[in-house]
C-alpha cells in the first residue's frame, strides 16, 4: 500500500489499538480465569512454588533471545526495508532472523536442562526443601521445550505486526491461558503441577500455529538463508545486544524475588506471583495494547524522519494510557482485599491466602503508573534506533531495585510486617524512577513533550483518581459485613463511574479519546 492510501497514524493506532484491546481483554479475562483455576486447585501451596520457579528459566531464554529484545530490534529493522520498498531484502532478513533464532534457542535450552539441578539449588530456590526442589527441577525441564517454540512464535508476530496485522499475534496469548485452564482444570488433580508444567508446553504449540495462517496474507517468503553477514541482520544485533543487556537486568530481579521469597516460607512465591498478575491487569489490558498498535507506527515515523509526527503520537498515547492506569492504580490499592477474595477464594485458596496477596498487591499497584509508562517510552527509543539510552536507564533501574529487594524486607521484618511486601515495593519504587528518567531523556530527542501538556494531564488524572479512592473508602465503611462480591464488584462499577464523572466535570481531553477509540468501527488489519 503506498503511504497516500495510508489512513493518518492516530487514526491507524486507534483502529489497531480498538482490535488489540478487544483480543487483550479476552487475554487477560482468560489469564484471571487461569489464576482462578489455578489458585483453586494450588492456593499459595508449595507445589505452586515450585512450578513458579521453575517457569523463571524458560522465561528467561526465550526473554533474552526472541522475546522483547528481538521485536525491539527486529521490528524497527524490517520497517525500514518495506518503507525503502525494498521487500525482497525484508523477507530475506526475517527468514535468517527466524533460522538463527531457532537454532540459539534449542541450543541454550539443552544447555539449560543439563544444568537444572544447579540452576535451581544455587540459584533459583535455595531456600526450597529437597523435595520441592527436586520437583522444581522435573518441571523446568519439561518447559524448556516451550521458549523453543515462542522464540519461532515471537519472531512471526514482529513480521504480523511490522505489516500492520495484529489479530492473530494478540490472539495468541488467549491460547496459551486456555491451554493451562484445561491443564488445570483436568489433570491437575491427578498430575499435581506437572499438568501445568505440560499445558505450558501445549500452549507454546498453539501460540506458534494460530498465526501461521497469517504469513501468506502479508505475503511473507520463506527463504533457507543462515547467515551472519547480512547488513540487517547485523542491524538487528547491533540493536539487539543492548536490551539483552537490559532484560538480564530485569531478569536478574525476578531471580533475586524467587531466591528471597523462597527463603520467607512457603506460600511467598505464590503470592508475589498472584499480586504481580492483578497488578498487570489493566496494564495488559490498555497500555500494552496501545503500545503494541503504536510501535510500527512510531518506527515509520522516525524511519521517514518525522520527528514531530513522532513527538505527538507519543505524547498522546502517554496521555491516555496515564488517564485510565492512574486511577487503575489506586482502585487496586483500595479495593485490594475484596478483588482479591472476589477472584480466588475458593478450594486451596482460603482467607490466609487473600491476606497475603492482597498485601503484597498494595505494594505493586503504587508502580502501576510506572510499568505502563515504560511500556510506550521504550518503544520510542527503539523507534528511533537507541537501544542503548533504555537499557543503561533500566539497568540502573534494575540495581536499585536489587539493593532495595535484599533492604526492604529487613525492614518490614522488623517492623512486624510480613516481609515479601518489601520486595513488591522495590519493585514499584524502581520503575517510577525509571518511568521519569526515560521521560526526562527523550525530551530533548522530541524537541519537548509538547509544551508540559503531559504533566498536567497527569495532575488532573490524578485528582481525578484521589476523588475516586475517597468515595471507594466510604463505600467500604458503609458496607462493613458486606461479601467480597458486593465490596469488590460494587466497587469497581461505583469507581469507575465516579473517576469518569470528575474526569467529565473537570472536562478532560483524554476522556474524548477513550470514547473516540472504543467506538471507531473495526476493520481487518
């Protein structure tokens, strides 16, 4: 399609953002049907653990070699060759992206399953007994197959995506949430965490097959090339290399968090994981759906050289995702305990269950604002080719967030309080920091942020929110023996239409483009 039969930018991320978010929010309803299966067979158990645990690794290889360290490099590469019209040489480089990643991940997946019993005694859970242990082991092993299978998976979404289709890749992920429902739901009881380990596996099978019907319509050519020499695939290294770095950091975090909560007794680990994946709700819900539609469109921007354009589109997306993840933020700190015991109290996950995520969610949920924030900040960066500026900023980011995780739990301990709270606050602390320098360093790449409209967008949000988390705090005190479904779902409706009604009287810009975005009609991407 030549770039004057090309709708404008907003109106392509609104129309692939509206499609995304669909296909997300079916994702992250099955992913919380997923934990509601999950906590009810499991609840914080130790088997849970272990199967927790044991996912870091898989997680790990796939992350630093297809995962987010890839799409960053390789979708801003191939973007240039189709706006160079030069599509023969895109296909070529994505078939030798996909025959070398390939071959790098079974590779670093053998390796990986040899050195499973040391991996997890020194390093993963030495705070484990034997026997939980041995079982995280078994289960690792069994899951290695899997980043085999997403890194293929991984490196088919950034062509989809590069070419301005976005259904199947954002379908994906429901497969692989309805994969282990069914794992869970009828071979848990008979195979323990081991049908987990195995519905993981089954889902990475499907995650790869759903999208292969979409290649021949973004007419993708396979070509057998295995080469190091190319100019793009040395491009895509090249920028690649530093957010590998940049994920090592992240991923070294998550394995401090398993090493120190597998050290604070049993049920630790379950409930950071619990409490992360309500944080990430309305995270996966919004602000990665908009930054998924977005990234090819901030990479033709910088790949033509507009960098107004780009500066705009940024600005306004970041003013949208603030204006729903703010008050996000602080409906999950206040209404944490009734949402908690809302969705998983049943089965294993009795009330002590509750106490301990919803604790830890209060501590997460202050970094939600954050987390959202660097989702779209990075992608400009790698728009533009800088890998670099993001990985030193998340690197540093990272390290204090090592040095307050190895801190802050002393320091709850002491206090009394159940100490993996600590370990969501570092969390938390580290990438609001983050979030701010990456802002305050793009600034001067943009030309400005438009005039500090971001900031005050914000504020106003904010305020906003404030009001919405006292009327939430007195609809909890006049319902004091309520259930946690009256408190939880009352809650979340009363919330919302209060955040809209001071966001409606406060006139707020950002209130039209929500409404702007969920009823442009949808159309094949």
């Amino acid at each position: 399609m030549s770039r004057i039969e090309q709708p404008p930018p907003g109106t392509r991320i609104a129309r692939a953002a509206t499609q995304i978010m669909a296909l997300f929010v079916l994702s992250r309803a099955l992913g919380l049907a997923r934990e509601m299966v999950i906590g009810a067979m499991f609840g914080t158990r130790a088997e849970y653990d272990a199967y927790l645990a044991a996912a870091r690794i898989p997680d790990l290889i796939f992350s630093l070699m297809a995962g987010g360290a890839l799409a960053s490099a390789f979708i801003p590469t191939l973007a240039g060759y189709f706006a160079r019209d030069d599509a023969e040489g895109g296909w070529r480089l994505a078939s030798a992206v996909v025959n070398l990643v390939l071959i790098a991940l079974v590779l670093a997946a053998g390796l990986a399953g040899i050195a499973a019993p040391a991996l997890v005694s020194a390093i993963l859970a030495p705070g484990f007994p034997p026997a939980q242990q041995a079982l995280t082991v078994s289960l690792m092993r069994t899951m290695l197959v899997a980043p085999i299978l997403f890194g293929v998976s991984g490196v088919i979404m950034g062509i989809l995506n590069t070419r301005q289709h976005f259904v199947l890749p954002a379908l994906a992920p429901s497969l692989l949430n309805l994969s282990l429902i069914a794992a869970a739901g009828l071979l848990a009881s008979r195979l323990g965490a081991r049908a987990l380990a195995l519905g993981y596996v089954l889902g990475a099978v499907l995650h790869l097959t759903v999208q292969l019907p979409a290649l021949p319509r973004v007419g993708t050519r396979y070509h057998p090339v295995l080469t190091l020499r190319d100019p793009g695939v040395r491009e895509v290294l090249r920028l690649m290399a530093p957010r590998v770095l940049g994920l090592a950091a992240v991923h070294l975090n998550f394995l401090v968090n398993t090493n120190i909560a597998s050290r604070l007794g049993e049920g630790a680990v379950s409930a950071l994981n619990y409490a992360w994946l309500l944080m990430l709700l309305p995270q996966g819900v919004f602000a990665q759906a908009v930054a998924t539609a977005a990234f090819p469109t901030f990479a033709d921007q910088a790949a033509r050289g507009e960098r107004e354009s780009l500066r705009h589109t940024l600005v306004t997306t970041l003013r949208t995702v603030f204006f729903v993840t703010i008050p996000a933020a602080v409906g999950l700190i206040v209404l944490r305990r009734p949402l908690v015991a809302l969705l998983f109290e049943r089965g294993a996950f009795q009330a002590s269950s509750t106490d301990a995520v919803a604790w830890a969610l209060a501590f997460y949920a202050l970094g939600l604002v954050g987390h959202a924030g660097v989702e779209m900040i990075v992608r400009a960066f790698y728009a533009l080719h800088d890998t670099w500026t993001p990985v030193w900023v998340g690197v540093l980011a990272m390290s204090l967030n090592v040095v307050l995780s190895l801190t802050l739990p002393v320091g709850f301990a002491r206090m009394g309080l159940p100490p993996y709270g600590g370990l969501a606050l570092a969390n938390s602390v580290a990438t609001l920091i983050e979030m701010g320098g990456l802002l305050a360093l793009i600034r001067p790449r943009l030309g400005g942020l438009e005039g500090g409209l971001l900031g005050v967008s914000a504020v106003r949000s904010g305020l906003a929110a404030g009001a919405m988390g006292l009327l939430l705090v007195l609809w909890q005190r006049v319902l004091p023996g309520a259930s946690g479904a009256m408190v939880g779902a009352g809650g979340i409706l009363l919330g919302a239409g209060g955040y809209l009604l001071a966001a409606a009287l406060m006139r707020m810009e950002e209130l039209r483009a929500i409404r702007a975005l969920l009823s442009r009609p949808s159309r094949r991407l």
